[in-house]
C-alpha cells in the first residue's frame, strides 16, 4: 500500500500546529518564573562583585583593644608608647639558640603527638544529600556502645536500596531483628544493608548501634554512611565523662568546712603572724595551711595551722604548689603572708560569687587597689603571642559589681579542684606573678569582685634588728635580678611555646 | 479528504506493535535492577520484620568482661563467688542518709551546672537539604574569628535567593566586598543575603566569618542556616587551645634533668634510708623529693634529696600530692618508701615507653608480681556503677610485653604535668591505692610493663628495739580499720557520685 499524499500532508499540519502549541506553552511557564524587575546584564555584574575587601579594612574589622583576633601565619608583638613588648628567644645566648630552639621544637611535637593536634581540617558536609544523621553530640565510652541517633535514608525510589556504614574506631550493629541476608557485617567496621524495603531500610538505621572497640581517650572516629555516589561522615568522640570531685559541705555548711585558707611565707615570721592573728579577729576556726622554705621553722601556737617545712628557698611558686596540694575543701582562699584582713574582708561574698556563677577564682581587691588584667593569645606557627591589657571582658552576671577578667591578686577564692588543675609551676622559684594565669588561660574562668578588701602591712623595716636583717635577706631574694627575669623569659620561649608578648 | 481506512489500519499496526516493543524494553529494564533470588511478598514481609531483638539477646550483645557496656537508665552491682559489690550509700548511717543525699545532689547539681552537663541531645541533619556547611571541627577562641569553611547553597534555581544564617554566642561577618543591599546585618547575630546572582551568593557564603563576642570557656554555638523552609544547624565551639606546659631536657638530655623520684614517708626511717641508697646505687645524682609526716624529721645527708615535714599524720595521700606538687621535670618516677631498686630497675625503659607513646602512666612490677586492673563505668542517674576487674585491654602499640589497662602498682612513671592535673586526694589518709586511678578515669592513659622491676624490702620487724616500736605504731596508723573502710565508701558515694562497685 502507498500513503495517501493528501493524508501525509494532513498529519504534517497536525504536527507543526502542536510543535508551536507546545512552544508557546513552554515560554509562558518560564515567563512566570522570571523577575518582575528588570535585571541588569548578568554576568557582568557577577564579576564585578566576586571580590574580598581590601586590606585595609579587613586589618580593623576583627581587632579586640587593638589586636587583630583573626588566623593569621605569623603574629607579632609591637612595642608602644604605653607598652613593653619582650621577644622571649632574647633570653637566651646567640650560641645556645640553634639547640635550645630544636629541644623546644622536639619536645613541643611530642606534646602535639599526645594531644592530638594539630587537629585534621573541620569534616565538611555537601549538599543535597539523602541521608539524616547526628551532626554533633553523639558521645561514647572507651569499649562502650551507643545508639547513633537520626540515621536515615530519602533518597530516590529504587528497586533495591543498599547502604554502607563504615566506621575505623569501633564497630557497628543494629538493634532491629533481621536475617543476615538484609544486613552483613553485624558487628564489624563495616556495615552493609540490602533491601527493596524502604521502610525496612529505615527501621535499621533508625536502630544502629556504634561499639568503640579501642581502649584510648579523647579520640573522634568520622563514620562514613553511603549510597551509590553519595557519601556524609559523622563525628563519633570517644571519650570518658568527667569523673565528679565533689566536696561535702556538712550538715550546717560551717565555713570552715568550705574554705581553706593557704599561704606562703619565706623570712618574715613577723608578717606571718601578724597576718594569722587578722585572720583570727574574724575567722577563729578556719583552717591555715602555710608553706614555709625559710631557714629556721616556726613554731605557731594554733590549733587550727596546718605547717609545712620545705628546702631552704626552694622557691615561691613551689610553696604555692604545695600550699594547696593539702587542701581538703571545696574552695581555698589564697592570701600573701603580709596581707591583713579586716572587716571588709568577707570571705562569705567570695564564697557566693562561686556557689553562683560558672568562675573558677574570684579575686578581691588589696587596699582597695583594684587590679585586673585581660590576656589575649594569638596562635602561630613559631610560637604564639600573648597580650596583656588592663581591665576586664564584661560584667559578670547576677553580681554588677564584679567582673570577668584573666588575671587578679594574690587575693582570691578558688574552687579547690580547678586550682589544683592548673597549679603553680615549681620551676618559678622567685618573683612571679601573672605566669599562673598564663598557665590558667582556657582552663580558669578569673573574675574580680574589688569590693571584697584584705588590708596590707606596712613596708617599713621592722624594729627589732634580728628581724631587720632578716628582711635585708628577703629583700635579697625577692629583687627581680636580671638573671631572674632572663629565666621567666626563656620559660615562656620553651614551655609556653610563646614568641613575644606585649 | 478522507483517511484511507487502509492506512488507518496500518497506523494502528505501527502503533500497537511500538506499544508492545516499549513494554518488553521497559520490562526487560527492570529486570536487570532486581534481585537474582525470587522475592517474598513485599509488604507482608516489611510488617513482618519491624521488630528489634529480643530482650535476651540484647542482653549479651554488648558485654565486655561480663559488665553490659550499653546505655541504660539504671546500672547495678552484683556480687558473685569470686567478687565482692560494694554499696556505698551502706557507709552512712540511715539517720543522716536523707540529708547526705540531698548534699550530694546539691553539689551534683553545682559541678554540671559548671561542666555544662547534662549535654543537649545530638544535633541531627534532615535529608536533602541544599547546604554544604561544616559538620565538625570549627573552633574559636573566645573573642576571636574564624573562616566558616564549607558553607554552599545548592538549591532549586530561583529568580532571587534569600539565605539568613543566626548565632546566638557570636556574631556573623562575610569577607566578600559587597554592597549592604545584597547582605544584611554584617557584624550581627543575624546575617541575611539577598541576590539574583547564585555564584555571588556562594561567594558570600564561602568567606563567612563567625566571631565569638561572650567571654567563656567551653561553649558550642550552634549556627543556622536556612533559606525557605530548609534549616541546617552547625557547631561552632568556643575555647581555647590547650597550652603547652614543656620542659626543657637540656642540651645533654641527662636522666637528671628528666626525671625526679617522688616518695613519701611515715614512722619507717630505716627503710627510707635503705631505700634511698639502693637508688644511689644505680642512680647517684637523680633529686629524690620525699614527704615526710612522721613525729620527728629526719636528718638526710644526701645533697639530691629534697626533705619535705608535713603536720604529723596529715597523711598518705595528702603526702604524695605533695611530693608531686614539687618536681620540675617532665617526668616523676613514683617509689614507695620500702621498695629496693635492683639492676632490673630501669628507669631508662620506662621514659623510653613515654616518649614514643601517648601514655600518661607506665608502672612496672614490684618483684617480678604484675598487678594491673581495669576500670568499666556505667553511668546512672542515681550514681555510677563502676566495676574493677584485673588483667588489661590490650597490648601497647609498639612495646608488644606492655600493656594498656587502668591502674597499676605504686611503681611507675609519669608525665608529671599529667599526672598533677589528677593529683592524690588528700582526704584519704590512710590505706589507699584504687582511689587515684579512679580520679584519673578518662584523663590517665595508664599503662604497664612487668618487665621493668623494683624489689621489695622484706616485712621482718626492725632488730634495733626503738625501731621496732616506730614499727608498731606505723602498724596500728596502717591497718584498714572498719572506720577507715567506711570513710573511703563514704567519699566514693559523695565526691565520685558513684552508686556501687564489683
């Protein structure tokens, strides 16, 4: 049979009417998508517009009392007008340099080692894809197993589904009762699921279950989950709850049973016992802990003294270290052994400020001398810089009157077990003050309550000569040598792994 | 015109035989998609198996050393024949426990108020959401900015995006130059970016900053982003790096200038001595710190000791916190007061052991008997349950006859900035071993090696008349009375919040 010429030309007519019909149809629906203000040529204006701010802005946009507090390669430190800057690898000879900085660099990488830093690069998530699972939070115990909550799968219909889970830490299972043929590798680092069942796929992952199977701490495993091409990873930390050191305060909360009073004293008997009968007006049952690295020991006429002898001029900080190694209260109240305490000199408001706020030390002020520094770090590579500025951070909520800083006095309250933490480094045996709370930074929240006032004696040489000539000794070892502060630099330069400060 | 009925029939022919080429082509399709082995019926199946495993399944499935290692609401201790459940609540008398408990909880409550527990349940991501953000690892100094790293939009095209991001710890910044009408809020908690253009919007979105503007510690702010109805949450945590606490070995790296030996003593003089010439021995000019809580102190004539008094029976842990309080190098090799060092006695191996490993602790073994255990906790609401078992979890990577485990004999090395974060309680005065290692749960990463041996000095009373009595009396402070007992059960029910042990 041959086609009709008439019809063939009929059904090409049809077809060219409804190409055009759809043709239409088709820039009518785009139309309705598209912008009701007119738009400017596109591209052009894209790359224009793809471009940072210049430089000089950015140097001020994320600056804190003048510091910049942005990641940068290399921090510095500038002296000014008003402040010193110290650039702690001076403390040491040009010749012993080379070595001192390979040391520091060894013994610095095998504390990175055990850290476990420097920390891999932050774990990305990519777009559009069809998995629901735990972001941030899922916790477990060495050896431990937790459900991993939020796993799912919506991605597009398909006859069958399959999904890996594949963990490197630990192990992984499910709670949902399934033949083997559904889910291989029960109980394995790799985990796989195959069913045509949707919601069969989902039950299973709704009750997956993570095991750590590695006895370590402080570990994260980024547990992969796929299907086909798309792959999420998920942090799970490995690690131990913080175990509780909590104190009893005893049935009528005493404060002698809440607070330890500690100190140092090193050649100024006199001083020392002048201070314990202020601290007697008051406080007649508080216990005193004191540390003494003096020549002769003292003999103290008081119930209520814990003391303590150490080698001659071991040092102050060592003192200090040791001082509150004894303590057995919930909080221990630092006091210098020339202080004097007066009525202003209310342990109980310190003693407030930490039962109600997140701090971790409380200074007071000494004759009303208010003195609060604010320690800022810039990291790099060679070494960080740290910089020192009076003042404070902010106010420190539900009491207006005292605020949150870095450093205090030698006057605070401390939560017994966080001071512990920290410390004083032994290795400070003269003049030193603010190296604590540079050891502290990140790990004590410092606040400063300058209402709280202890008193100060006197520094007019004492009558007596004995005494006089004491105090000549202790003059000799409290003076701030160049050779002290030479050694407080090289200690920042190593242990700190400090560059400068300012 | 007319269609030829002809052709009429021979259009329906083509049709109906394309009809039938398509279905055996589609079908022919789907079956290279399924499964090779004949399938159930589908959804009788999925009804069928939504269940989770039986009870006494679960019940095995997540033991370790027979202890369930799974989260659950309530942990329990059950004694058996070959070990001990102790009940620490059993310590108080029934009169003062209500109050002893409400105590308890009172501080419980205070320590997670500053530890920010309980924790937020995970934060989980809904599928198929059209944002590329960092799921984990974006960290901030308090005060400071960073790069929020991989932030995208990968949504439906659309004439204008519209994309807001919010903090709550923080404020949001973009580095992109642009101007004010495209974003909104720069330097704010809430950002908004409002384009036509999807590439500029990428860009924006690519050199975001987050500034931490609150000054604390230890803080996570989760960060939204959202355009429509699509929300994304991602954690920012704001803290501070750890900050290194080196020592410097010196340039010859001798073993002096590495390790310190750290001792304590009470009432036992000779064996003191004995011991510390069995060290001179081996190790003549290493410092040896001792802590001495006796009636009358002693006189040392050994230039490396360093000679510690203590109020007389302050006691034995309280002691120990005080000799590590004192060590200034990185490494403190713990002996107690009558052990023996032999020739098997290698400090040497030991520090080998910490420096290549993440070890905290490495203990030995006191006359060749290897005395390890581990520690399994299981929290609860009510107190933990912590169960004590002997052995190790596994071997140490790298030093195949050591091992990794939980607490060890009183004969090992540490990393002396790790092992004084723990520190020894001074509240226990008397018979105590266990109590440390529990402290340092989850911060000491403990280990041993029972090749490295010390000797034991032998428990035959003193010859000498006068020594024989200071035996006795150090023999009646020694004996684990049931008051002592008591006092220990009692502080593991308050300070340590645990319930019970095996």
């Amino acid at each position: 049979m041959t086609w009709c010429r008439s019809e063939f030309l009929r059904l090409l007519m049809i077809s060219v009417f409804l190409l055009g019909l759809g043709t239409v149809v088709f820039m009518f629906r785009s139309a309705e998508f598209s912008s009701p203000m007119p738009e400017r040529p596109h591209s052009a204006l894209a790359d224009q517009m793809l471009k940072l701010l210049p430089e000089e802005r950015l140097k001020n946009l994320f600056t804190y009392d003048g510091i910049r507090l942005f990641p940068k390669n290399q921090c510095k430190c500038e002296a000014t007008t008003w402040q010193e800057s110290y650039n702690f690898q001076d403390a040491y000879d040009l010749s012993e340099l080379p070595a001192v900085k390979a040391r520091r660099q060894a013994e610095f990488e095998h504390f990175q080692r055990r850290e476990g830093l420097p920390r891999p690069p932050p774990l990305l998530a990519q777009p559009n894809l069809p998995f629901g699972y735990p972001v941030h939070g899922v916790e477990v115990m060495p050896l431990h197993t937790v459900p991993i909550p939020g796993l799912q799968f919506e991605g597009p219909e398909a006859p069958i589904y399959e999904v890996t889970l594949t963990a490197s830490l630990g192990t992984l299972n499910t709670l949902a009762d399934i033949p083997d043929s559904v889910v291989q590798g029960r109980g394995q680092k790799q985990l796989t699921i195959s069913t045509s069942d949707r919601k069969l796929l989902n039950f299973i992952l709704q009750h997956l279950t993570y095991t750590s199977t590695v006895y370590l701490h402080h570990k994260v495993d980024f547990v992969s989950l796929e299907s086909k091409s798309s792959v999420v990873k998920f942090p799970v930390t490995i690690c131990y709850p913080v175990i509780p050191k909590l104190y009893d305060p005893g049935p009528e909360r005493k404060l002698r049973d809440l607070v330890t009073i500690a100190t140092k004293t090193f050649l100024r008997p006199h001083k020392f016992m002048t201070m314990l009968r202020s601290i007697r007006e008051y406080y007649p049952d508080l216990i005193v802990i004191v540390a003494d690295d003096s020549k002769e020991p003292l003999k103290i006429n008081d119930k209520h003294v814990e003391y303590y002898t150490m080698p001659f001029g071991k040092g102050w900080f060592a003192g200090r270290n040791l001082a509150i190694s004894q303590v057995t209260t919930k909080y221990v109240l630092w006091v210098d052994d020339d202080f004097l305490f007066n009525n202003n000199t209310k342990i109980e408001v310190l003693v407030d400020v930490l039962e109600k706020t997140e701090l971790d030390v409380v200074g007071g002020s000494v004759l009303g001398n208010v003195f609060q520094f604010k320690l800022l770090l810039q990291k790099s590579q060679n070494g960080d810089c740290l910089h020192r500025r009076p003042g404070s951070f902010r106010p420190l909520d539900g009491f207006p009157r005292c605020v949150v800083t870095s450093g205090v006095v030698n006057f605070f309250l401390a939560h017994t077990e966080r001071l512990q933490r920290v410390g004083f480094d032994p290795r400070l045996q003269r003049v030193a003050h603010s190296e604590f709370f540079i050891d502290g930074l990140g790990s004590l929240l410092v606040g400063s309550c300058p209402e709280v006032i202890i008193g100060h004696q006197a520094r007019s040489p004492a009558a007596d000569p004995e005494l006089a000539t004491l105090e000549k000794t202790y003059s000799a070892f409290r003076t701030n040598t160049r050779n002290q502060v030479r050694f407080k630099l090289a200690l920042h330069y190593f242990k700190n792994h400090l560059q400068c400060s300012t």
